[in-house]
C-alpha cells in the first residue's frame, strides 16, 4: 500500500475539524498539507448541523469552568466569521427565567465576572416582553445571536477548500494505528503524518486509546430531541431559558427561535445505551484501565437518577409539562414533535460515575484529542481549536 504523507491530519468533519483546519491555514505556511477525513458523506451532519444555532453567552457554566471562557472567545469568533462571510446573524436575545429574582443572583454574578451585557427583569417587565411569560423573574441577554449551523458548516467546508495544500476526504474513516504516525483508513488508505488532530467526535475516546489515553472514560451517545411550538403562541422571538438544576450536566428544556424552525423547544438528552454496539467495547476497555490501576467501578446517585430520568424525558407529555414551566397558558395540542434531532456524545467516568462536564484535551507530541466534546461545542469550537492548536506542538514542524 502507498502512504500519503500529510503535516496534519485531522480526523472528523464537524465543527471542530472545520475550525482546525480553518485556524491552522491561518498560521502555519501554505507549502503545509492539511487533510481532513469524514466518516460520512459530508461534513456536518451529526452533532455540528443539528444543534439549536444559539451562540451561547456561558452564563450557564461557573467561573471555573472552561466552558465558559470558551463559550465567550467562541462567540465573539464566530460572530465575526459570520459577519466576514455574509452569515446571517438574527439577533434574538436570551431570557433566563427564574421563579424569583434570587434564582438570578449567581447569573447575574457570571455577567458581572464575564462582562455580559444584561438586564434585570421583574415580573411585571417580563408580561410587557412576551405576555406568555407570566409570573417569572429573568435575566435578560441582548447581545445573544441565533445562526443557521449549516451555513456555517457550508461556508468553513468552502474556505477549507480553497486553501492550497488542503483537502477533505469523506466516506473515510479511521480504522487503525498502526505505530510511527501512521494509520489506516475504512478504504485500506494509509496515512503518516507529522500531527494528527482527533475531532472526531462520539469517536473521539475510542481513537484517543490508540494513542495512550487511559482514564477510564465510557463515551455515551446522547439524543438530543425536539418539539415545535404552534405560531401564535409566543410574540417575542426571544430563547427562553429556566435555570440550571445543579444535579443535572445538561441545560434543561429551553424554547429558541430560528426563521427557518420557528420555536423549537428542547433538546431532551435521551442516552442511547443501546443503540450503539460500541458501547460494550468501550466499557470493557474501561474496566481493563481500571484494574491496571487498582480502582473500582464507582456510581454517583445524581447521575443514576439525571440518566433515569432523561430515558423517559423525551415523551411528549415530559416535554409539555416541562414547558409549562416557562409558558404556563401553553397547551398539549401547541406543541409536536420536531424532525431535528441530533446524537452528540458524552463522557462517563467510571471511576466515579459521574458525567464528565467539561471540555477535556489529551495531548501526545504529535497528536491532539478533543476528549470531550459537548455543548457548547459550537459556539466554541472557534476559541477551543486555537487553545488546543497553540498548546500543541503542531506549529513546530
């Protein structure tokens, strides 16, 4: 077999492959090849051109965290590519709704740190916004955008492209290291490369074993499902979001608005345990990597109950009664279920039990792994990319 010899090789045509590729043509010379490998027909289909388009404000994640400094650099990059390109921005806003104003203190402490413009609304301000949101307290995001991911995905593929040196293969998947920065392709190609980047997704744990990541991660394939709100139902054509539970990895059920959607409420996170046979590989993998370093299969009774839970939470009347919540006149017949659905993968450690709920790198000379690549993915991909990118040792070849 001939081997293709490339600087960088990127597995995975998402949203994070994308702006790998897109932020390294920016900084390292054209004479330096770059390719990306899609498992599917075309880039973006899974996870990157299913999710809602909000470019999220971080408000939802704690000072710590890196989501939300990602969540902040991610937004303003991608604000900018998008007024770059001629990318429709619709600027809708956020709304976090709360049962009283004291829900909001530790929102409106995460603005203040972050610098995010916003606004406290009462009650009664809240019914002048959109009637049907009666007899709550909110938080009030302006600057918050909405996109078409697609768009997005159409034009980082189109600049990728038109890149010298650059190329994306899909219907090409990952199939082997095989030692020596070398691996094999579903199509039996061989690639050497100087560094590869593992963007890959729902994949990304299993591939990073390759290379020697070794805590004991199960990657779990998560559902996101959607409901559309009749027309009529709502004015403002603003996101509604109620506050996080703190037990739960996930923003609970939100309503955004989109031109092309009108109001979608959701995502559920149905865990797909088995609809996915690489499941029992990954956990047999786990428990091997728990045993070389004597520890135990643990739980967490929070998690137990969020997965519990969710497996139910994507029936329709979960869903409305959800709702009702954030839209109290709202009713069952208002709402149906949406085609937009999209799988995206999250990571449980086993050693803990506990949903691993923040962005994760493993970093190798010559390889990098976006280990956990949840939401907000996309709005940060821009700001994640180049963190992973100069961390790496890929600039040095």
């Amino acid at each position: 077999m001939n081997t293709i010899k490339v600087d960088y090789l990127i597995i995975g045509g998402g949203i994070l492959g994308l702006t790998t590729a897109f932020n390294l043509g920016q900084i390292v010379d054209k004479s330096k090849t770059i390719v990306i490998l899609e498992s599917r027909s075309r880039c973006g289909t899974k996870a990157s051109g299913n999710n809602t388009g909000v470019i999220h404000s971080g408000l939802f994640y704690n000072t710590e965290s890196s989501k939300l400094l990602m969540s902040l650099r991610g937004g303003i990059l991608l604000k900018k590519y998008c007024v770059d390109r001629g990318i429709t921005l619709q600027p809708s806003g956020k709304l976090i709704l709360a049962k009283d104003q004291e829900d909001l203190v530790e929102y409106e402490h995460r603005a203040n740190y972050s610098n995010i413009r916003h606004q406290k609304l009462t009650p009664r301000e809240l019914s002048l916004f959109d009637q049907e949101l009666q007899g709550h307290s909110a938080l009030y995001l302006p600057d918050v955008c909405n996109i078409e991911p697609n768009d997005v995905i159409t034009s980082l593929v189109r600049d990728v492209k038109s890149r010298q040196n650059t190329k994306i293969l899909c219907n090409e998947a990952f199939v082997n290291y095989i030692g020596s920065n070398t691996i094999i392709t579903s199509s039996k190609l061989v690639f050497c490369f100087n560094h590869l980047f593992n963007t890959s997704g729902e994949s990304s744990t299993q591939i990073s074993r390759y290379f020697g990541f070794v805590k004991p991660y199960i990657l779990v394939p998560v559902e996101g499902r959607y409901f559309s709100i009749g027309d009529n139902i709502l004015t403002s054509k603003t996101n509604l979001y109620p506050i996080q539970d703190k037990s739960s990895p996930f923003l609970p059920i939100h309503v955004t608005y989109s031109e092309r959607y009108g109001y979608l409420a959701g995502p559920t996170a149905h865990p797909l345990f088995l609809a996915d046979s690489r499941l029992i590989q990954e956990i047999l993998t786990a428990t091997t990597l728990l045993k070389q370093t004597n520890s135990y299969f643990s739980y967490d009774k929070d998690t137990v109950k969020y997965i519990l839970t969710n497996i139910t939470m994507s029936s329709k009347v979960n869903v409305y009664n959800s709702l009702r919540t954030l839209i109290p006149r709202l009713n069952y017949q208002d709402i149906s279920r949406s085609p937009k659905r999209g799988v995206r993968a999250q990571n449980l450690d086993i050693s803990s039990g506990k949903l691993v709920n923040d962005f994760e790198l493993f970093m190798t000379d010559t390889s990098t792994h976006f280990i956990n690549p949840i939401s907000p993915g996309f709005t940060s991909a821009f700001a994640l990319t180049e963190y992973a990118i100069n961390q790496s040792k890929a600039c040095n070849y």
